[in-house]
C-alpha cells in the first residue's frame, strides 16, 4: 500500500485534468493521465538500470518535471528515494551516498566536473546520470522506450520510501526513514484538516527536496486531484498577481517568503480574499507577519507544526481562531504531550517542557543507527522531538525554541523567541536571532545578532535598553551584535547552530 494508490484513483478519476504546471520556462504541462504514464516510462527505465524494491536513489536535481518523475516512479518501484539539496557540496554529497548506499544518483549536468571527484570513492553507486532539466527532451529520450506495469499494491506501509538527511547539532546528519505508511497518514491527516478538494489549484513556490514542498504540497495535491502550479524560482511579484487573480486556492509558504510579499512595494493593492488556504510553517512565524497578512492582504495565515521525522503534527483550524504565536492543535491521529526533558514525567496545562510526539505519521527511525533511534524515542514510545513549548487548557500548541537553543543564564531558562519577539517590535530591526554564549559569571550570556532595516540607525545599548524596558533584566540581551543578515538554510530557517559557532566558541 503506497499513497501513490490514492494517486492512480485520481488518474482514473481525471485522466485530462491538468496535474502539473511549471509556470516559468521550460514550461511544461501533464495531465493525470499523462503524468501518470510518464511515472510508468521512468519506472521502467529505472529498472532497466538495475533499480529493485529497497535500492536507494539519489536526486539532486532542480526542482523540475525530471526530479518529480523520479521520484513518484522509484517509489511506484518501492524503491527509496533520497532527495538531496543542491547547496550540498561534494565532500557532503559523499557522506550522504556512502551512508545511505544508493545505488543510483541523478544530479545536474552544471555539477559534473566537481562531483566526478568523489565518484571513484563509492563502490555501492552503480549509475550517476546527469541532467540538464533547461533540456527536457534530454530526459524524455531516456525514458521514452521504457515501459513498467509494476502495482503499488506489493509496496507495504511499514516499506521506507524516502530517506531525508536532518542537520544535527554534533556529528553528521543522521538519515530519516520516511514509510509508505508515515505519508498516507499524515496525508489522510492533513486531507481532513484543510479541506483538500479535486477542485484545488495549489501555488507552489517551494523546493521540492524538503518535506514542507514535497510531501505536504506536491503529495497533497496529487492526494487530492487537485492542479498544482509550480515555480522553479520564487518571484514575488508573479506569486501575489496569481494570489490576486483567483486563479489559485492554496498556497504554502516559509515565513521568508510571506514576508518577501510583505515587503513588495505597494502590496496593499494585493488582495488574497479568494484563496481559501494560506498555510506558513518550516520555522517560526513571526508576530508581526501573522498581523501584517492580516492589514495588508486581508488574510489571516494558518500557522502549523511540522518536522522531517514526523510529518505534520499540529495546525490551526481551518473553520475557527488562527491564534497568534501558536501553531494550533494535534492532527487527527496524532498525540502530543509535554514532558519535563530530564524527569520524564508529563507536566501540567501551561507548563514549559519538551514536546513529545506519537502516532502513524512518525517515522521508522534513522537509517543504520539503532542507538541514536532508540535514544530519541521514550520508554513508552513517544518521539522526542527537542522542541519546547507548553499546551493550553483548550489544545493549543505553543513553541518555545529547540531544546538545543535553550539559555540557562543564572539558573534560569530563557527562551529565545520570547527575546526575538520584544526585539522584532523594534523600528530598526529586520531580522533577529537570540542564542546563548559560554559566560564565567552566569553560565551563558544571551546575545542578540541583528539585521536592521537599511534605512534605520541604532546602537547596541539602545536595543538592550528596549529589551529591558519590556523584559526581565536576566532575559535582556548582554551583548547585541550587528550582521547584514543571518545564516539561513534553504527553506529560511535560521541557523543558530552556525551563529553559535561563530560567535561563541
């Protein structure tokens, strides 16, 4: 059973509607039937190069029609996929082939020369293709000979079908095991929450090597038979004409983008009445981008909860309170609870502990680490998932920061959102970022790095006299240190663990 069933009921159901869309060149267009005939071609050529149930195959790829076609067609082959970011240079990429031992890896024609050099050092990796996906028919001459009639239905839920590499804080990045049956829950899930319908058309703006664009937008829509109309570069001023136009009635995004919209010269022109569906997650969501969308675009944003190990855990309502700085309640089927991180023991409504995690949408665990598999789930089988945060009496969701981002000065827990907030009120302030430095005297100093806007002007002092006028003086930054701007992965979310080593070590 693989949630590519629900995607063949789709091809049968709406074999001429229109599944898939690339808005900027190529521009390219598949129908459901047509898509589906592709992934079939692609399966069969990936056969044809050897790739059985249980191989791994690497992409690093742009997001394209080829990188999408490999990847539904491996998984119609219950093979795994590993999708790769392209930011990854070579030495990383070797690491992530051994560990994983993919058998096939597919990358872009522009990266050949530099990822030639790590190639002899991978005996498991049978094939590396290389594709230039600004040449479709570069692909469709690979695949146009091919032909495979293999059924989903021989793929079992508890099957691996992707593996994603999560960043840790110490020691490499261990591999995620994602099941056919961890997506088909949290699509259920999510189907049930936001209302998908065949009638949707989805506005994707994301990379697709993420579980934010892969698997909650792309998967969703080809779950639902709805259209999905892809952006191989986020534009701002192409995304809010589409917004605006009615054309589009989902849109998921990053809080870097929202506020890239935000920031658009007159974007108040710009109305999303008609989008039913604006969903933000992958990191914080800033109080004031919560309230902006509300005066400018008349829209309030669906803020949800979400990791690479889980899936989708938490959302606000679609029919009711989208409550500011929360990231709203548990999925259906999905239980969440809050745990003293030392104890154990599950602490009462309000109280700030470590949020914990159990249901179908949760991983198998990470690829070839027991220890660090069993370590990362409790005694009764929860998975800790190192956020902090607290539940209130009506089932809201709050959150704290990572477990790892917590400031211990004095004795005392600070929590670094609670000091991005009160920084972010500031005029002069467009990004920030809260972490903790070594400190002789306390144990750890709280250190703001700001961004200011460009045309604002503001000493160090005067921000932390701002903080201490509205927080307690052992919360207020000791030490403001100015950048041009923050160390940021692909999907936007600051890297605090960089800043740390930076700044502190």
């Amino acid at each position: 059973m693989s949630f590519l069933d629900t995607f063949s009921e789709n091809v049968r159901k709406y074999p001429n509607k229109v599944a898939l869309e690339f808005l900027d060149p190529p521009l390219q267009r598949l129908t459901y039937a047509e898509l589906d005939e592709q992934v079939n071609r692609t399966a069969g050529y990936l056969q044809s190069l050897g790739l059985q149930a249980g191989d791994r195959a690497a992409l690093q790829l742009s997001k394209s029609i080829e990188f999408i076609l490999l990847h539904l067609a491996a998984i119609r082959l219950g093979a795994i996929v590993l999708p790769l970011n392209l930011a990854y240079p070579p030495d990383e990429l070797q690491y992530f082939l051994e560990d994983s031992g993919a058998k096939l890896f597919f990358a872009l024609e522009a990266n050949k020369e530099k990822i030639q050099s790590i190639l002899p050092s991978l005996p498991e990796l049978k094939e590396c293709i290389f594709l230039d996906p600004t040449q479709p028919n570069q692909f469709q001459d690979l695949i146009t000979n091919h032909q495979s009639s293999i059924s989903n239905s021989l793929i079992s839920p508890s099957d691996t079908a992707v593996i994603i590499y999560t960043s840790g804080t110490t020691g490499r990045p261990k591999g995620a095991e994602i099941a056919h049956g961890n997506l088909i829950s949290n699509l259920n899930a999510l189907h049930e929450a936001w209302g998908w319908a065949s009638n949707d058309v989805l506005l994707h703006v994301l990379p697709i090597f993420h579980v934010h664009g892969l698997f909650v937008a792309l998967h969703g829509a080809l779950h639902a038979g709805a259209t999905t109309l892809l952006m191989r570069e986020f534009n701002a001023q192409k995304t809010l004409e589409l917004l605006s136009s009615g054309q589009c009635t989902v849109f998921m995004a990053v809080p870097t983008i929202h506020q890239r919209l935000l920031d658009f010269p007159n974007a108040n022109r710009y109305n999303f009445a008609r989008v039913r569906l604006i969903t933000s997650g992958s990191d914080r969501l800033p109080d004031e981008a919560f309230s902006g969308y509300q005066t400018t675009f008349g829209y309030t944003l669906l803020e949800r909860y979400g990791m690479t190990e889980t899936g989708m855990n938490c959302s606000n309502p679609l029919n009711g309170e989208r409550r500011i700085g929360s990231v709203g309640m548990p999925l259906p089927g999905v239980e969440v609870r809050i745990v003293n991180a030392e104890t154990r023991a599950v602490l009462a409504t309000g109280d700030i502990g470590e949020v914990e995690i159990r249901g179908a949408n949760v991983f198998k665990g990470y690829w070839r680490q027991p220890e660090k598999t069993s370590a990362s789930f409790s005694a009764d089988g929860w998975f800790k998932t190192g956020d902090l945060g607290y539940l209130e009496a009506d089932g809201y969701l709050t959150l704290c920061g990572r477990s790892k981002d917590l400031i211990i000065s004095g004795g005392l827990n600070i929590y670094p959102p609670e000091v991005e907030r009160v920084l972010a009120e500031h005029p002069a302030v467009n990004a920030c970022a809260v972490i903790g430095c070594p400190d002789r005297e306390w144990g750890e100093k709280v250190t703001a790095v700001v961004v200011l806007e460009k045309t604002e002007s503001v000493t160090g002092e005067e921000l932390m006299r701002f903080c201490r006028e509205r927080l307690a003086p052992y919360k207020s930054p000791k030490a403001i240190v100015f950048r041009d701007d923050l160390p940021r992965n692909a999907m936007g979310k600051v890297q605090k663990a960089q800043l740390r080593k930076e700044l502190c070590e």
